[in-house]
C-alpha cells in the first residue's frame, strides 16, 4: 500500500490546498479532454468523476465502460488511484483509457488531493 490514505488526514490543510493547486493544472493538462469532474457533468470519451472517491469501479449512472472496469469491483480511494494513476492498463486489463498514467509520485499525489476535492 502506497501509504497515501494513512498521510492525507494529517496533512496540513495548506499542503493539501497547494496539492490540489497543482493536482487542477495535471486534471486541466491530463484528464480534462476526457473527464468531467462537476455534479451533473456530461460523460465524455471518459466518464464524469463527480462522486468518484467512495464509489466502486464501473458504477457511473448513463456511461459505457468495459467490462475489465465493471468485473475490478474495488472501491475508488486515495490509494486505490495512487495505484491506478501510475499505470491504469497494468491495474486494469482491459480498461479503454489510453492514459499512459503518472509516473512521479508527487503528480499522483496532487492529482488524487484535486480529485478528492473537486469530486465531492
């Protein structure tokens, strides 16, 4: 385990607000022309990720995803993305993201603390 879940709570809250400072410039350069992360945001080539953290894989109302995603059936949590986010086609075989993922730990970081905030 990445330790991602243990850290978050006792982050200062101006970490996490820098974090996800930087985690909304990596959605906006990465994500953003494939996800939504708003309530009520339209599906794209990807799946609205409003509600994301809590949720399990495959679940998003009115969006198509294959069945790799659907049958993975863990819950979406800081760790479980820290894992995802680094190399989504090892995590999930046969999922039909083409992100090629994150590499540097501190990218992931800041993105999951964006997604944590900005999908609630």
């Amino acid at each position: 385990s990445s330790g991602i879940n243990a850290e978050c709570p006792l982050r200062p809250g101006s970490f996490l607000k820098m974090s996800a400072k930087a985690g909304a410039k990596l959605f906006k350069q990465r994500c953003e022309q494939c996800h939504t992360v708003e309530a009520g945001g339209k599906h794209k080539t990807g799946p609205n990720l409003n509600g994301l953290i809590g949720r399990k894989t495959g679940q998003q109302p009115g969006f198509s995803y294959t069945d790799a995603n659907k049958k993975k059936g863990i819950t979406w949590d800081a760790d479980t993305l820290d894992v995802y986010l680094t190399n989504p086609k090892k995590y999930i075989p046969g999922t039909k993201m083409v992100f090629a993922g994150l590499k540097k730990k501190k990218d992931r970081d800041a993105l999951i603390a964006y997604l944590m905030k900005s999908t609630k």
